[in-house]
C-alpha cells in the first residue's frame, strides 16, 4: 500500500494540535510480596500512616507499616488479585477506610462520608449517665442497670447466651426511637443470618442496621468493622438521637488485629497480641457517650461482648475490655446448664452507674431483690453441708427458690420495665412464698395477663414511675385477688 505525504502530514498536524503540555505525576511503587492479605511496596517513600493505596483491578489498601526501604500494607479487598511486581499508586491523601481526609488538605468532594477514626467526645462535652436503656431482662434491669451512653460488658464462655441477650436488648427498644446497630465481627454468616432473620419477623430491622465482617472476610475488614458500625451511630448522635451498638464480639476483634500485626511483623507482646491492643478497645469504646443538652443530649450506648475461654476473665483481652467498661454482665456455663436462663451471675455482674439508670418504682423493689438473693447464695452455700436448718433459714431458702425462677425468661421476650416492677414487688414482698416453685412463672404469667386486662395498675407505674403507698396498697389486693383464683 502506498503512503501519501499529505496523509503523513495531516496526523502529524493533530498530533501537534491535541499535545497537552500538563504532566499526570503520580507516586507509584511495585509489589515485591503479596499473601495473608498483606502486601510489602517498594517505592514508595513520600507514603504517609493510613493513606489510602491503589493496587490493579480496583483492590483498595491501607498503607500501615512505614519501613526504611518499603512499606506494609494491609489490602482492603480480594488480595488474590495482585501479583508480584504489580504497580501500587498513591492517592496523595490520608484518608480514613471510609474515604474521609484526615490530612489537613481539604476536603475530598463527596455526597456523604463519616470518620470511622473520629475523636472521643471530651469531658466537658459530655453529661452523667441518667437516663434508663431499658433491655426488657429482668436480671438486668432489675440488678445490672444500663444507661444511655454507658458502655456494658457481656462476658462469657460460647454457648452461654451472649448475643440472645443482645438481641433481647434491641428487641425491646421498639417504639422507643432508640437506633440500634448490630456489628458482627468474625461470625459465621449463617449466624449472621439467623439474626437477620430474627429481627425482620420481629419488626426490628425498622431501626436497625447490621454491619457483618463475616468470618470468611480479610482480617482488615474484621478489624474495621466495629469502627465503621460507631461512627454510623455517630450520625445519629450529632442528630442528638440515641443509640444502642453491639460489638460481636471484640475477641475476635483482637485476633483479627493481631493477625494483622504479626503479617506486618509488628513485635508480639503477651499472649502474642501487639503492644497497642489496649489502645485498640479503648479508643472505639470512648467513642460511647452521653452528650450535653447544648450539643443535643444525644447517646451511643455500647455492648461489647467478650469470649471467655473455661470461664477465665483474667487472660489479656477479657481483663482489658474490663478494664475500660462500665461494668459487665458475667454469664456463667454452669447456671446455663442447669436451665437458669439468661444465666447471669448476678454475684460477679456489676453496673457502675447503678440506680442512675432505673426508675424509681425499679429501685424501691430492685434493691432488695438483689439483697435477698446475695443472702440465698450465701445460705445455699451452708445448707449443703448441714440438713439441720432453723425455720427462718428454710424460709429464707425458700424466697431464693422463687426470686431465682421470677429472674428466669424465654429468649426473644423481653418484659416492659413496669411488668418487671410487678414480678419483683410479688416475690419480695412474700406473695409468691406459698406458691408452689414449678407453677411460679406461670402465676407470673397469668397474673400480668389478668392486670394488663382488668386493671389500670400497670399503666400507672408506667406514668408514675414510682411505688406510692396507695400504689402498693392497690396492687397487694390486686394480687391476693388474683391467688384466690389460682391453681
């Protein structure tokens, strides 16, 4: 085929035309390793702590790890797609795992983005805990109150009702206007859809939003999980709304940031958990706050959970969140085995906020309950090795019994706060002692059936808030009227 000159000229003229003299200059590197979803960059050396990195096919990652000659990177994606000498680029911007700049140059335009590394509320922005998270468990309520923006251990062996106690708690804010947030950390998804599915039926995905780092997921993203699930709850929080967060669980939370860390050969401490595991908990679960009126007086309210391995609250992690906690809910294997369920150790479950965070109808029965029950424990323990028990003692016993099955509940059916102010009232003040032990929780079943129908008591103490004397007066008769019928 012949070339014509003037076709030669015509494309040498718009190549000159459409010359752009701008430079595209970009920071870009190699990859010299890849695996475990962490990959070693060389030339790099102007990265930054926490910039976002492009890797081929779209694969985001996270620069962590700043060595003297290349940089450890955790990828934020599919790391099966990047191979040995691939191109990795740099953004140029610090950026959190959700896009959001935190490196003082300006902002990134976008619709909408939230800092999942965002700074705790100070001190002088926040306001006591006061206000009652009602969780609809009446060991809870009545023993280990919370509060909104508290933050409240669940600590336990698997299988002893963790996360039901969870789900009870998020169950029962419907109609509260309290938004929920379910962050599944490490979980299987069939557990994770279980739970959705649990919520839906009951109505609760309404208020909800589950954030899953599923168990088959990178460890990156385990790790970014719960930060991601807290500054959704941020949002609403800015909004002066309140919310209730679930961590499930920060156990693996910690593995999975070790994991991390030991991939980037960060050095090991105890139990080969990194140095700044501590700092790891600390700083998401500050993130729980009670805000002041002048900022909206809105609230996250935090339920970490933790597994305990034989029920060992003393190893690293479980003795850390502990530490950092308002207090924790102890569920013990051994009273879950024997059918007391939810199988909450009330001896070792604390709330540091207390009575703070109950109504006062709550804390005139509550106190006692807890009381009595500390003095059955203590009796259960002497009558095992005597038969020989004086009247008082057997009695005492015998209130233990009962104040023990009034605590027992179903999962999925948390009771309102002036029901429980009912059950408690009943047992402490002796009308369930002639009760038969078996037939205490259906009497409790049916005499709330036969308030909730024939009488205005409970939506009383659910106005009032509060026992008076003519209240307990009315709801003494109210039940010596209901015994007369009951068999």
């Amino acid at each position: 085929m012949k070339i014509r000159p003037e076709e030669v000229s015509s494309i040498i003229k718009n190549e000159i035309e459409n010359y752009k003299k701008s430079l595209d200059i970009k920071t870009s590197g190699s990859v010299l390793e890849v695996g475990d979803g962490i990959a070693r960059v060389y030339g790099l050396s102007s990265a930054m702590s926490g910039e976002l990195l492009e890797f081929p096919h779209g694969v985001m990652g996270m620069a962590l790890n700043l060595e003297e000659d290349n940089v450890g990177a955790v990828i934020l994606g599919d790391f099966s797609l990047i191979k040995e000498g691939d191109e990795v680029r740099a953004t140029g911007r610090v950026v959190n795992a959700l896009g959001e700049p935190i490196d003082g140059k300006g902002e990134i335009k976008a619709e909408k983005y939230m800092e999942i590394e965002r700074k705790a509320s100070g001190i002088i922005s926040r306001k006591p805990v006061f206000e009652p998270l009602q969780t609809g468990i009446k060991s809870i309520d009545g023993m280990v109150p919370i509060g909104r923006g508290q933050r409240e251990l669940i600590i336990g062996d698997r299988q002893t009702g963790k996360t039901a106690i969870a789900i009870d708690a998020i169950l029962n804010q419907k109609g509260t206007g309290v938004k929920c947030i379910y962050v599944a950390i490490g979980q299987k998804r069939s557990t994770v859809a279980q739970i959705y599915k649990k919520l839906e039926d009951a109505g609760a995905m309404e208020y909800t939003t589950i954030v899953a780092a599923t168990a088959s997921e990178a460890a990156p993203l385990q790790y970014m999980a719960p930060y991601s699930g807290v500054s959704m709850g941020e949002y609403f929080l800015d909004k002066g709304e309140h919310v209730l967060i679930v961590y499930d669980d920060l156990s693996k939370h910690a593995v999975a940031y070790r994991e991390m860390s030991l991939l980037l050969k960060r050095p090991p401490g105890r139990e080969a958990y990194p140095g700044d595991v501590f700092y790891l908990h600390s700083r998401l679960l500050e993130r729980a706050a009670k805000l002041s009126d002048k900022l909206g007086g809105g609230s996250i309210t935090a339920l970490p959970i933790i597994e305990t391995q034989a029920g060992d609250v003393s190893a690293y992690i479980p003795t850390n969140v502990i530490s950092i906690t308002d207090g924790q809910i102890f569920l013990d294997s051994q009273l879950f085995n024997s059918g007391f369920r939810p199988a909450i150790n009330a001896g070792i479950s604390v709330s540091r906020v207390g009575g703070s965070a109950q109504i006062k109808a709550m804390k005139q029965v509550a106190s006692k309950v807890k009381l009595e029950l500390a003095q059955y424990t203590e009796l259960l323990t002497f009558a095992q090795f005597g038969s020989d028990l004086d009247k008082s003692t057997k009695a005492q016993l015998e209130r233990g019994n009962r104040i023990m099955e009034v605590l027992k509940q179903p999962q999925y059916r948390p009771f309102p706060v002036e029901e429980q102010v009912v059950a408690f009232f009943a047992v402490i003040n002796g009308y369930l002692d002639s009760v038969d032990v078996d037939k205490v929780r259906r009497f409790e079943d049916e005499l709330l059936t036969e308030l909730r129908n024939t009488t205005d008591i409970l939506a009383e103490i659910k106005d009032k808030k509060a026992l008076s004397k003519e209240m307990e007066t009315k709801l003494g008769e109210a039940i010596n009227a209901f015994k007369k019928n009951f068999n």
